[in-house]
C-alpha cells in the first residue's frame, strides 16, 4: 500500500549550521532525548515502507528557522516536502509567506499555538492582525497546519475558517479531541466542523491510541467523523519522533485502528489526502 506520512519531524546533530531556538526559550523533551536527522528518518522509512513524508518544522527546537527542513526536503525532493513555521502576526508575514514558497521552499506551513511546550492556548491565530497572511495562504493554496486544542479555541477556530472559506487548513492530531471520555460524543464534536470545506484532519497516535483502547467504541468516534469529512480530509501522521513509539509501530497502530474501514478509504487516509494537499508529492509513490 502507499504510504505518505503527513507529520514527522527532524532535527541535526549540526549546531553550527542549525542552532536551537525553541519558541519559549523552551526545547521539548523529545527534541532532546531522541532527535531523528533526514538520513535517520529515511532510514526509518525505508524500514517501514514509506515512500513520502511530510517534514513539519520541529518548532520546539527550531522556532522559526526553517532551515533544515528546507534543506533536507531539496537534498532529497523524491522524499519530502517541507512545512515550516511561521509568525503569522508580523506585519510583513503575507509577504514572507510568498517570499517562502514555490520550487525548493516550503510546501506548507504550521501555527504552533499549543503544545508540550506552550501549554495555555493561544487565541492569537485568528487575530486581526493575521488576516493578511491568511488571505496570502488562501491565495497561494497553501495548506496550514494547525496545532490547537479544541474546545479552548473551537470559537476562534470556526471564526477563522467562516471568515477565510478558501484557506485549507490541516487540524494536527484532529485538535485533541477527548476521545477517552466519550468517543460518542468526541466524534459529533469534531463532526460538526466538516461544514466548512477546507478544513482537513491529521490522525495520529495521540488519536489513534485512545481509539485502540475504546476497542469497539472507536466506531463511535470514527464514523460520525468519516461520515462527516469523508476520507478524502484525513490524513494519517507519525509525529515520529515525538511520539515514544518506533516509525513502524506507529504505523502499525494505524493500520490496526483502521482496519475495518473499506480500502478505498485507507487509500485516501494513508497516502491519497496528503498527496492532494502537497502537490509536489506527485500522485503515487516511488
């Protein structure tokens, strides 16, 4: 089967050519304790059957300074592509935003708005002062990660996406919903947010482990959200190394939450999405 992975991350052992810069002054744990280089994680994926990945800027080591995805994704373009990140509230980052893509820069870009590092949820992505790089990322098709947490910005989310209907916007590891709690209630949650187009899912192993331990209840999440979204929306991501687990685990996992659903929709969720947002992946792999 194909595979793309939509979220993995990367980090040198060259501190001269790519020094630390953590946003917050703060590395996360995983940067530090197990960093995986572009040589370590084609290795990785080659292990795993992965033809494609998806290189998101490692933010809680890099902050803004997309230099090794970039550079990494031009050394071996057959493999990836390149997400960095961004400020989108700086006054010339409509400008920057087109400055930084095209052939050899970024194919995407990512909103860090909460995380292991940035525990309180930030509101400031859907601030006034960004409508100028979203309507740039609209303009250019230029797919948005964003990490956030629902519930402490769903508002801000829906305003975003109701104000800027043609940016397409990736949700990272579907925005946290609380799938333990209630995967019922979780899954109508996330379902009602399909009303808006260009709204996309990555499922990942935060996702997919609370879905492995509801056993027969993740059909409660998974079908109000397939229903809703379709396959076509949702892509699957390893968030290698982030999560503790090894690149094939992870990809294991996901083939075993997954495995009930028709092939056609494995096909969109494993590779098909990803290769229709990142256009330079090409249409099938290697």
């Amino acid at each position: 089967m194909d595979v793309v992975d939509a979220h993995c991350h990367i980090i040198s052992e060259d501190l001269t050519a790519y020094p630390r810069a953590p946003l917050g002054g703060k590395q996360s744990t995983w940067a530090a304790t197990r960093p995986v280089t572009a040589e370590g994680m084609v290795s990785r994926m080659d292990a795993t059957g992965i033809a494609q990945a998806v290189l998101v800027q490692a933010t809680t080591n890099y902050g803004y300074d997309n230099s090794y995805v970039l550079d990494s994704t031009r050394r071996q373009p057959d493999r990836f592509v390149a997400v960095g990140t961004v400020d989108p509230l700086r006054p010339d980052a409509a400008d920057s935003l087109k400055a930084a893509v095209g052939e050899g820069g970024l194919s995407g870009v990512r909103l860090f708005t909460s995380g292991s590092t940035v525990p309180t949820q930030g509101e400031w992505f859907a601030a006034p002062e960004t409508h100028p790089f979203w309507e740039q990322a609209a303009e250019l098709n230029l797919p948005v990660c964003l990490q956030m947490r629902l519930g402490a910005a769903t508002a801000q989310l829906t305003e975003l996406l109701n104000r800027f209907p043609g940016v397409t916007v990736l949700l990272d590891h579907i925005g946290y919903p609380d799938i333990a709690a209630s995967p019922a209630r979780a899954g109508a949650e996330v379902a009602e947010l399909a009303v808006h187009p260009g709204l996309h899912l990555k499922l990942t192993h935060r996702n997919l482990e609370r879905l492995q331990d509801a056993g027969e209840r993740a059909a409660d999440f998974l079908d109000p959200v397939l229903g809703a979204f379709g396959a076509g929306r949702i892509a699957w991501g390893s968030n290698c190394p982030a999560a503790e687990q090894s690149l094939p685990e992870l990809l294991a996992l996901a083939e075993q939450v997954l495995a009930g659903l028709p092939e056609s929709d494995r096909r969109q969720i494993f590779a098909g999405t990803a290769r229709r947002l990142y256009g330079s992946l090409g249409t099938s792999g290697s």
